[in-house]
C-alpha cells in the first residue's frame, strides 16, 4: 500500500474551484496498481498539508485560499486540520469524506476530524495539527490526567473548537452529529463490494460542477454523485446514460434529496450515493 499524496490536494481544488477539472486531472495521470496492492487516501494525516506533488502555480493558489496567513505555511505545505481548512463548514466536510470513502483505495482518517477538531497554528513545527484528542469536558478533554503544563501539546482552546464545543461525548449521542454521520458513512462503505476493488469510472453528467464516477464489483454498481458547488445543481439524467429504472439509495448527504422523472437537484455541497 502507498499514499496517494497527489489525490490529496486535488480534492481541496476540487471542492474550492467547485469544479471537478482537478480530481480529473489527477484520477487520469494515477497509474494502474497490482490487485494485491492498494492506495491509502486520505484527507489530512499528522503532518503538514504537503503541496509537493502539485505545480508551483497551484501551490500558491493552495496557499492563497487555504492558508492566508503565512503562520499557516510549513515546509511546502499548509499546518492546518480538516475543519478549518472547510471553514467548519458542515456540508463541504460531509463532502470531503464522501469524496473520501467512494473514491478508489482504503481511506485513512486522521484522528479528531471525525468530530471536526481544530487546531493550533501557533505552537511549533507539526504540534499545530497534534493537540489531544477531545475526548469530554472533563480535565485535558479527557485525554490524560497530569497537570496541563505536562501535556505534550495544550488543549485547543479557540471558541469554535474547545472541548465544550467538539468532544466525542457530546457528538456520540447525537443522530445527527457528524461523529454518527461518518460511521454511518463507513458502514454503507463496508456492506458494498463495488467500493473494495480499484474499478472507476467517471460518468458525464454535463455538468463540471460535480464529481459523479461509478464503482462496480461483484455485480453491483453504485454511482456517486457529488455536488461541488455552493449553489444547486439540476441533473437531468435523460441527457446521459443513466436510467434509473430500477435503483436504490444507499445514502445523501446534506437534506433530503429531490429526485424524480429521470431529474435530479442537489443541494449545495450535497452527495448521493446509488446502487443501479
């Protein structure tokens, strides 16, 4: 297994530019692997945003749109967790994990961005993307029990990201949490063999503004449309190949989904997934 460090970035383009020309761009130049091998995707990992697998032109517009404040900067990449770098934007990080989870490969989540932790570009080198795991609102968010100055890194305490605001304990009674919405996410994953193999097929929907591909496997297929946008997009289907005589809806995101006659509005920055 090998990261597929150029697919990273090209799903932050993707989602800012609200056009799928990167995604496309990159899923084009990734060569074939071996069947016993695999990708690991990902959105963020512990260290930097690394920027080094994309032309110096589109490093500085990375930078320009996801790290306005030098501070953010580090090697060639950007210091900075998922949520802040979607603006704690609910829907856009619903998206990156449904881009994520369909996409081919095993996706790799970093520890806290399953409940939209923070950061701290303020402490040094890698530590801004480090802090403790927000477990509670007890003592050091219920990651340890020394003293706060013991800490290898100090709890996040910005308003929008302290423990009282995203901890575990808070999100993991909620139905509607996006601590229960990736799990569900990932247990639709699971139940579908179409997403465990490296079959990928993009799907025209004559509309740039989304990300829609097919995954197929032991004789199912599943069609993943994505809305990249921040406005509403109407697909009507009779304008592909795509007839949906006979489908079911494995999962959306974002609202509720308006499909009917062969027509269908996503909302902004909503998903769904179908098994046709």
């Amino acid at each position: 297994m090998g990261f597929h460090f150029p697919l990273m970035p090209r799903v932050f383009m993707s989602i800012r530019k609200e056009n799928r020309s990167p995604l496309a761009w990159v899923m084009g130049q990734t060569p074939d692997i071996p069947d016993n091998c695999q990708w690991c995707t990902f959105l963020r990992n512990h260290d930097e945003l690394t920027l080094e697998m994309v032309t110096d032109e589109d490093r500085q517009w990375m930078l320009q749109e996801y790290a306005p404040q030098p501070r953010m900067w580090l090697n060639l990449g950007i210091h900075r967790r998922l949520a802040p770098l979607l603006d704690n934007n609910r829907k856009k990080i619903e998206l990156a994990f449904s881009l994520l989870f369909t996409m081919p490969g095993s996706p790799v989540i970093y520890y806290g961005d399953e409940i939209g932790m923070g950061d701290n570009i303020w402490l040094e080198d890698r530590n801004s993307v480090r802090t403790p795991m927000q477990w509670d609102t007890t003592t050091n968010a219920g990651f340890s029990s020394p003293s706060v100055r013991d800490l290898y890194t100090p709890i996040i305490e910005s308003a929008a990201y302290k423990p009282e605001k995203v901890s575990v304990q808070d999100q993991i009674s909620d139905n509607d949490s996006l601590l229960n919405k990736i799990k569900y996410m990932i247990s639709v994953r699971k139940c579908h063999e179409a997403f465990c193999c490296n079959t990928f097929k993009w799907v025209d929907l004559k509309n740039d503004h989304t990300a829609s591909y097919n995954r197929e496997n032991g004789g199912e297929t599943i069609l993943i449309i994505n809305n990249l946008s921040s406005s509403e997009q109407t697909i009507n289907l009779n304008n592909t190949q795509i007839t949906l005589s006979n489908y079911s809806i494995l999962l959306y995101g974002n609202g509720s989904i308006n499909l009917k006659d062969q027509t269908l509005v996503l909302k902004p920055y909503q998903f769904i997934w179908m098994l046709i």
